[in-house]
C-alpha cells in the first residue's frame, strides 16, 4: 500500500511562510501532490472493496 498522509500538509504550511502563493512553485507543487494523494486513497479504497466476478457461473435473467 501507499503511504498517503504525513509531510504534504507540512510542506505546504512552509510554502506559505515563503510569502506570495500565486508566485510560489513550491506551494503549487505541494498541492498538486496532495490532490494526487487524495486520488490513491480513493482508488485504493475502490479497490480494497472490488470484488472479482466469474461471468460463467452467473446467470442472467
């Protein structure tokens, strides 16, 4: 499994000490981070409750 918690939310409170958000690389490149840890803990959880079918023992009506 894939760590998704910890240091992010860390790292974007220090880019915000470094000043001006809409100038600053580091800011963005921390929340583009956490959005895709976001997306791995939702498609883990897909997953974790994915079921696989056998289409050959299934009947349909």
């Amino acid at each position: 499994m894939i760590s998704v918690q910890g240091q992010p939310s860390a790292a974007i409170a220090e880019a915000r000490e470094k000043g001006d958000l809409s100038e600053n690389a580091e800011y963005d490149a921390h929340v583009k981070h956490k959005e895709r840890e976001m997306k791995i803990s939702k498609l883990q959880d897909v997953l974790s409750n994915a079921r696989v079918l056998d289409y050959q023992q299934s009947r349909f009506i």
